[in-house]
C-alpha cells in the first residue's frame, strides 16, 4: 500500500471448528444494492449501489479517491490542460482511456490510476509537499455519471495532518461550479465518504459497524468486465484453497493469507449457457481473518449457490475456527533437496504414522497431493514435480495435528 509517508517463516494451524452456518445474502433484482457483511453480526447494511458516484478514504495518510465503475460511473483524464484551464476545459473529440478501481488494493481508485510509478510524490490526481503535508491538485477529470451527464472535477487538496479533503466540479459549461470541503476525522469508523455529484451531497452508504466483505458490482479489468462479486475490506486477509473438500478441509496456513481485496473476487461462479444458470466451483475454500478487528478468529467460507440477476443472492456456508488445538511445530524437521529442482524432491522428514504431503502453488491451489505411512524417526520420500509449471511452491506435510511447510522452487 502506497501512502503518504512511504519513500516464512510459516505458521500452520490444523483445527476443529465450530458455529456452522449457511448463510444468504440478496443483493436484489438486476444486483441494484451493495451489502455489507460482518461475520460475527451477518448483513449490516443493505444499500443502492447507484447512490453515490465519488469516494474519499477516511485515513489520514490515504490519498485514494474511488469511482462507481459498478453503477456506469466513468473517470476520464482531460489531456488538454492542468487546473490553470479550468475554464477553457472541451471535450470535442473525446475518445480517452477509462480509468478503473485497483481490485488489488484499496488504496488506488480510479482516480489514482495515472500514479508515476517510483515517485513517491505521485499520486494520481496530485503531488505531495514534504513541508506543508499538502497534497495539491494537478489534473482535471471528465466524470460521466451513471444518468449519462458529464462533470468536470478537480480534486484541488487534501491536508494530510488535518485529514480535510477539498473539491469542485461543475457542468462542462461551467455551470453549477461547486467547492465541496469533506472533514475526514467526521466519519470516523468508515473507510469512505460517499458522495453523489448528481445530488451534490454526501451518501451515508457504509455501516456504522466495521465490516469484512461487500457483496457488490464492480469492473474486473484482468478479464475485462463488469462482473458480480465480493471484495474484502483493508485489513482482512484470506486463504484460498483449490482442489479440496469444502465441508472437510480445515487445514489453512497463515503464511499464505495475502489482502487483496478481490481474493474473493466473481471466479468462484460461472454461468452455463446450455441451462442458463449459474453453477459454483464445488471444491473451493476459503480462510479469513480480520486483522483490524478486535476479534481476530479465523473464519471458513465456501459458496453453494448463486441465483442470478433475479434476486442477486450468494449462497454460503460459513464456519468460525476454534482455537483449541493452534500449534506451530517449529521442532519438527523438514527439508527438501534439490532446491531448485526440476524433476523431483527429496523430503526429509520426522513425521510418523499416516502422513500427508500437500503442495500448493502461490495462488493457494493444491497441485499435487499423496499420502503414506511413515516409521519413527527420520523419514524419505521422493515426489515427481517434473509436470509442475516452473514456479514457487509451498510443501505442507501434516501427521495428525502436526504439521510444518516449506517453500522450493521449480526450475
């Protein structure tokens, strides 16, 4: 995460669990709200998605600005002048490249999408003074909200000590000239302020309460569509899991959580075109943990069900981990040679009894899986990697409720 101020070893958990529950969350008809859900406390809010077209993050050290790409909302750059041509701004001939929402992180909306990459004095809309902690507006945008109007906008400042945030847009006439002032520290508990530049007024959009997942429309650039979906809060970090049973798998390594906030994402459903229904990924799990929250358990979901446009409900199956039995068995041994390999390893190990090597690639999937029977004391086993993509791997070996990673390389 850029901000501001910027210029494994692995810990596995084998648990039982507990507080197993299917949960349904409506977005409603055509997906025309965005929900709020908090684990503990299930949906905490349930909004229009089309009521706001802007929004500031709240952190005093965040310069992020988002765009409601979700409900049509588009950011355009005007190439032909900075703030100082404010007047003379024309759109004649307008054929200019969107700008879209990081689904990676948080911390880069729409708005930031032009940041020059190693400038840590960049960002996006504006520059930093190291002496004034002012960020200070450079460039002027072309919003074109969802009903099919234009803006031009300039986002003129954002003190950075004060948290206080300064904008205007107008007609591209110049009519309707509006100075918008947003005092961050007054929203406090909330990641944005939402405003609609249609209704020239703040959107009281999030919940009061801290939230972990929005179940939402938004743009997948890496496809690129506009998809349906979750994303995940700052703060919360995930596991995914590929290749495993849903209702038993229970085993997640903290060492692989990662906080992008699309981990969730839309993948985990497809829409079959000879029943036009959705069908969702039977043997996909996912570990998520709330790092902000006071609370930080761990919590189990897997999806069962995605109904479509004509309600916008997710179906899933959530279960809150018990800590009983968290072990990191730093003092068991596990070595693997060659490292790099290309065709095969060799583990050396003092597991015992049934044993399980497990290897995940870095998206979490389980690309290779075998199990065998172990004596006493120091152990060998060879695996074939020699089909494997060249690449980082995590080798999980469990006897029980014990168990230990490694990563090795193949060449």
């Amino acid at each position: 995460m850029k901000s501001i101020f910027t210029f494994l070893f692995s810990i596995i958990i084998i648990i039982p669990a507990i507080s197993h529950a299917q949960v349904d969350v409506a977005t409603g008809e055509n997906y025309a709200n965005e929900v709020y859900y908090n684990f503990d406390n299930d949906v905490l809010k349930t909004v229009p998605r089309n009521s706001w077209d802007l929004a500031f993050n709240t952190q005093q050290m965040s310069v992020s600005v988002l765009a409601n790409n979700g409900s049509g909302v588009m950011v355009y750059t005007w190439p032909n002048g900075a703030i100082g041509s404010w007047e003379t701004v024309d759109t004649t001939g307008m054929a200019w490249k969107p700008m879209y929402n990081s689904i990676v992180d948080w911390e880069y909306g729409a708005f930031n999408a032009n940041t020059v990459p190693g400038n840590e004095f960049d960002y996006g809309w504006g520059t930093y003074n190291m002496a004034s902690h002012y960020i200070s507006g450079d460039s002027i945008f072309i919003v074109k909200l969802a009903n099919e109007s234009f803006k031009k906008l300039i986002i003129q400042q954002k003190k950075a000590v004060q948290n206080v945030w300064t904008f205007k847009y107008a007609d591209l006439d110049g009519q309707n000239d509006t100075t918008i002032i947003l005092n961050a520290n007054n929203y406090a508990g909330k990641s944005f302020i939402h405003f609609s530049l249609a209704n020239n007024a703040v959107v009281d959009q999030e919940p009061a309460e801290r939230w972990q997942l929005l179940f939402t429309r938004y743009y997948d650039y890496n496809i690129p569509y506009y998809v349906t979906g979750v994303l995940s809060n700052a703060g919360v970090k995930i596991q995914q899991v590929n290749g495993v049973s849903q209702s038993e798998f229970k085993d997640y390594q903290k060492s692989m959580f990662n906080d992008t906030i699309s981990q969730f994402g839309s993948d985990w459903k497809s829409f079959n075109m000879g029943t036009f229904q959705y069908e969702v990924a039977d043997d996909i799990v996912y570990f998520i943990q709330d790092t902000v929250s006071a609370d930080k358990s761990i919590w189990k979901l897997y999806f069962t069900g995605f109904s479509g446009s004509a309600t916008g409900t997710y179906s899933f199956v959530k279960t809150k981990m018990d800590a009983t039995g968290i072990k990191n068995i730093s003092d068991r041994n596990l070595t693997v040679y060659p490292n790099p390999a290309s065709q095969e390893i060799n583990v050396i190990h003092d597991f015992s009894g049934v044993t399980e090597f497990t290897i995940y690639n870095m998206a979490g999937q389980v690309v290779l899986k075998t199990k065998n029977s172990e004596n006493t004391g120091l152990n060998k086993n060879i695996l074939n990697i020699s089909a494997l993509p060249t690449g980082l791997y995590n080798l999980h070996v469990r006897s029980g409720n014990e168990a230990k990673t490694v990563k090795f390389l193949k060449k």
